[in-house]
C-alpha cells in the first residue's frame, strides 16, 4: 500500500468517524427528547482504479419501521377515543350514583315513596305532610343537580371540540411549513432527518384527534387523509372551522339542518369558500374528535333522556287521570264517547279500532296541541311504538277537532259531537270493514282538588310553576324537564291538599295518599327506548320507581363497560408504544457502547496518520 493510499484511508476514516461521533453524541443530549428518533449513519467504500481509497458517509438515517409508526398513529386515536369515553361515562355514573347510596337517584326515590306511605298511615299528620313535601324537594332538587352536571359536561364537550379544530388547523400549519422545508432539503441532497421527526410529532397530534393515513410522495412529503377519505393535508393543509355554543342547555341539540341546529358543526372550509358539514357524514371516526362528538350527540343526550323520563314519570304518575269512553250507538253503527274537557296540551286521545279485512288491530294516539305550528308530529311523540301519532290542533274548538279526526280515519268511521265536549266515533254498520275497540284518554290534573285523588305534586319551575302535561308546542315539554321540576308553590302554601281531594273530604282521609302511592310504586307506565331502557320493539313498561333503578344499573354497565374498553385499549397502545422505542427510542448504553468504538476507531486511523508522518518525516531525511 502506498503512503498516498493510507493518508487517504485515514483521512476518510478519521471524517466518518468524526461525523458518527457528531451523530451519537446528539442520540445521547436526546435520550429524552419527546419525539426524537434515534439516528444512525450509513458507509460505503470509496474505490479508484480497482482499489479502495478511501470509506464514505451516505447519509443520516432515522431508526424508524413506518408500518409500527402507521399502527401507533391507529392505535393512537383508538385509545384516546376508549379514554375519553371512559372518562365522562364515569362521570355520569357518579351523577346517578351507585344503587342505594346516598347520592344516588334510586335513594332519592325510596325515601320519597317511603315517606309518601307514612302519609297513608297518618294522613291527618301534618309532620307526615312536611316530610313528604321536603322529600319531594329533596328530590326534584337531586334531579335539577343531575340534569345540570350533564349540561356542564355537554358544555365542556362543546369547548373541547372547538379546541380540537383549534389544535388540528395548528398542526396542520406546522405540517406543511415543515413539509416545505423537508421538500428543498430532500431536493438538495441534504438530510431532514431532525425536520422529519418535528413533522410526525404535529402528525402524532392530529392522531389523537382523529383516526389517520399518512402517504409518503418524492422528497419525503406526506399526504394526511382520515380513514374515511377526509384529506386533511396534501401540499396545502385543510381548514376547518367550529362555530361553539356558549350556552349548552338541555334543550340544545345538533341538527344537519342548521337552522335546527343550536350546537356547533365542524366544517371543513374548499379553497372556494365553501363549507362541508363534517359532523353528519362522521368523518371523525376514532380518536378524540369521534368520542366527544358521540359524547355530545348521542352519550350524554342519552343520560339527559333518562333523567328527563324519570322526572316526567314521577309528574305524570301523580298527576295523570285516566278518562274512560262509553258505549255510542248511532243506528247500526257502534263506537265510543269520550269526554275532551279535562284534558290539557300534550295529553293524549288513544283510538283502536279492528280492521275486518286483515282481522289486524291498530291504535292511533291523538296528542292535543294549541298551535298549528306544531303540525305534524312524529311518532316518537308517545312511547309506544304499536301506535300512529296524529296531532289535533284544539285552538279552533270542538268542531275542527271533529273535522280533523274524520279526516285523518275517512269514510270508514263517522266522527261526531252530540254534546258539550263529547267526541263521539262509531264504525261503518252494516258494511262491517271496520269496528271500534276502544277509546280513552289520559288527563293532567291541574288543580289541587280532583275527584280522582291526582294532583299535580312536581310541575314544572320553569314554565311559572306549570303542570307537566307532556305539551308538544314548540318545544316539547319533557325535553330538559329534569332540569326544571319543582314541588307545586300551592302544595307548599297548603299541605293540607295532599289528603282533602275534595271540598267535602276530611284531613284523615287515606284515598289521595293511597292513590298517590299506588300510582307511583305500582302502576306501570311505558318509558321511551331512547332512554337506552327497552328497546323499540320492547319498550320498558315498569313503574317509576323500576325505571329509575334500571335506569342506575345501566349507567353502572355502561361505565364498566368503557372502563374494559380503555383497558384492553391501552394494553393494545402499550405493545405498539413498546416496538416504536426498541426501533426508534435512543438506547443510551447501546451509544455509550459505540462511542467508546469510535473513539478506538479514531485513535486507530490517527494513529496511521501518525506513522505515516513518520515515514515521510524519515525519508526526507535520508
């Protein structure tokens, strides 16, 4: 070997070393950097004329697999999804409480059924009537919490999700000044192995929002789509939008329609100026966008409907009367009678009647309404899911309701007033196409005194002290009712009412405890599926006090339930997490190790050059 030839091998073995020793020394200042990939260099032989002249540096490395970083950026998003949703199902379990605990809605019932039979045994007691009107307060004040802790929690939701889009648009930003940067650095020929690993941590961020797909183009770019198809960046970034409510309240809902809408929707904003609505096609489908859109929409709506049901039930069931038709006969033709006068806004008529050609029996719910402008109403408006829902507008008295009712059963019936307040519907006679089975009606009670034994003990704080009746004008009275029950002000001014139904009744008398009592302990009512209780083929039928139990024990499942889910998730997380830091983390022992090697690999080739000097210095003096 020519001396020429080793000054050239040491050369070029001292410039790579001293470029590997560049490259572990920053590995180990950034052991603990987040976000940092360990980094590595690679060689190659320089040769000329057939020998080897020399070693090369190829370039900086990152230690990186993107299949592991592609299934931690999946396994990213699911986990904060199953965490968010855990943390908030938890949260509402709390709210209900656990079965028979102080705090919990089921106690809250009990004591209030409990002191309700204490008034059947001692009616004439006024400490009995105190107890039972403060339980009564207690209660509809437990309710009120429980209502409000579930807004709080939509109104945070809603704040999240703005900050999500806030988050989302920031990385987004970032991601394409650092993708420009990586673009002429990769065209250059020069290595953006630091500008690479800032960009995945903007990407690891939109991960935890929103499920992703990272595609990589020439000179290392990147294309970002949700695995729905959504692009989120592709050489610009996407803008979204989120317009917040500031004032969450039960009665706030997302709608498609924005018009109907009174919460937010994230848009995603065209280079046109266009806006398309993300939140109705789920374009979030994992991460923590999905889990606080479902929270909002669907979760925490749910948990609303359960204490807007109990809330309604316990109104209903000491306030609602039933009203029963009598036998009508017009010449041939039979039917039924029924009286309207007592009933209110949102009570409902229930017609059925037999259909002699398929020998099927079919029920219509006539749901009294005052406005017009509550026309038509869906079916969803009753619990049942066996009925036809028809609205009838009262405002223009008893002869448009007649109208309005022939109109909605036709020929086959004739429906008629003979008196007063009477709806009379009898069938077709003779030509027997069809026969009335039945005819009822359900009544709100709204003053203190009716010969039933109901009254209106819970009404409805919001509305002035008004009694529930379930009215659909407008906004439908049960939606938020939990928020908004109270004791009736005239029950707290005269306890006395809780037993004299009537003028004529003595304070000793047990009728209106025992009625109240049985109607809430007893009589069974049907509760609607979206309670989460039931289904819509089998809706729950219990009493008020059954629901609100099951209502608790469904609440405990489902926060169980996400707990599992989040568990198992973050077990998932930590195996991916794991194979990302034996592939990328910096190994501080493992560089210590290989710095010692090239320390002795610098010594040697400096030592060459050493020798070699020698050498030289040797002949020059022969």
């Amino acid at each position: 070997m020519s001396l020429s030839n080793a000054i050239n091998l040491a050369t070029s073995g001292l410039t790579v070393t001293r470029q590997d020793l560049d490259v572990v020394a920053g590995n180990i200042a950034n052991a603990k950097t987040p976000g940092y990939t360990a980094k590595t260099t690679a060689r190659k032989t320089a040769v000329g004329n057939g020998q080897t002249i020399g070693v090369l540096s190829t370039g900086t490395k990152r230690s990186l697999d993107l299949n592991v970083q592609k299934q931690y950026w999946r396994e990213n998003a699911a986990t904060q999804f199953t965490k968010l949703m855990s943390k908030y199902l938890h949260r509402v379990d709390q709210t209900f409480g656990e079965p028979g605990t102080a705090n919990a809605l089921d106690y809250g019932i009990n004591k209030f059924s409990d002191s309700m039979q204490k008034l059947v045994t001692s009616p004439d007691s006024q400490v009995a009537r105190e107890d039972l009107l403060s339980k009564a307060a207690l209660l509809a004040q437990q309710l009120n919490t429980a209502s409000n802790d579930i807004q709080k929690m939509r109104q945070e939701v809603e704040g999240a999700l703005d900050d999500g889009v806030r988050t989302i648009n920031d990385a987004l930003t970032q991601i394409k000044r650092l993708n420009d940067q990586i673009q002429v650095h990769s065209i250059d020929g020069k290595e953006p192995s630091a500008l690479l690993d800032e960009r995945d941590n903007y990407i690891n961020q939109i991960a935890e929002f929103t499920d992703i797909e990272v595609q990589y183009g020439e000179n290392n770019t990147v294309r970002i789509n949700t695995t729905s198809g959504l692009t989120l960046f592709d050489r610009e970034p996407a803008k979204l939008e989120f317009n917040p409510n500031s004032n969450v309240t039960a009665e706030s809902k997302w709608d498609s329609d924005p018009a109907k809408s009174s919460l937010g929707s994230i848009r995603l904003i065209s280079d046109h100026g266009n806006r398309v609505d993300l939140t109705s096609d789920r374009s979030f489908q994992s991460g923590k966008m999905a889990a606080l859109l479902e929270l909002r929409d669907k979760t925490l709506v749910e948990a609303q409907a359960q204490l807007d049901e109990i809330a309604a039930g316990l109104a209903s069931a000491l306030s609602n009367k039933q009203v029963k038709s009598t036998d009508a006969t017009v010449g041939p033709q039979a039917g039924k009678g029924l009286d309207l006068s007592a009933l209110q806004a949102g009570n409902v008529m229930t017609f059925t009647y037999k259909d002699n050609a398929s020998g099927e029996q079919k029920t219509v719910s006539y749901v009294k309404v005052d406005n017009a402008a509550s026309l038509p109403l869906n079916n969803e408006v009753t619990a049942r899911v066996d009925d036809r829902v028809v609205g009838i507008n009262f405002s223009g008295g008893m002869a448009s309701v007649i109208s309005q009712i022939q109109t909605d059963l036709g020929a086959n019936f004739s429906v008629s007033n003979p008196s007063g307040n009477i709806l009379q519907i009898v069938d077709d006679g003779a030509a027997n196409a069809v026969d009335v089975v039945g005819l009822s009606a359900t009544a709100t009670v709204t003053s203190l005194q009716d010969a039933s034994g109901k009254l209106p003990l819970f009404v409805d704080g919001g509305q002035g002290n008004k009694a529930f009746t379930g009215a659909v004008d407008g906004t439908h009275q049960k939606r938020g009712f939990a928020s908004r029950i109270e004791v009736n002000v005239s029950l707290k001014n005269d306890p006395s009412k809780l037993v004299e139904y009537a003028a004529n009744v003595g304070n000793a008398d047990q009728t209106r405890p025992k009625a109240l009592y049985n109607a809430l302990k007893n009589t069974k009512y049907t509760f609607s599926y979206k309670t989460g209780i039931g289904s819509a083929a089998q809706p729950a039928n219990m009493s008020v006090t059954d629901f609100a139990r099951q209502v608790i024990s469904y609440q405990g499942g489902q926060a169980q339930t996400a707990k599992t889910r989040a568990e198992g998730q973050q077990i998932a997380m930590n195996n991916v997490q794991s194979r990302m830091d034996n592939i990328s983390k910096v190994n501080t022992d493992s560089e210590l190790a290989k710095l010692m090697e090239l320390q002795s690999a610098y010594s040697a080739n400096a030592r060459v050059l050493k020798a070699v000097r020698e050498m030289l210095d040797a002949l020059m003096r022969v």
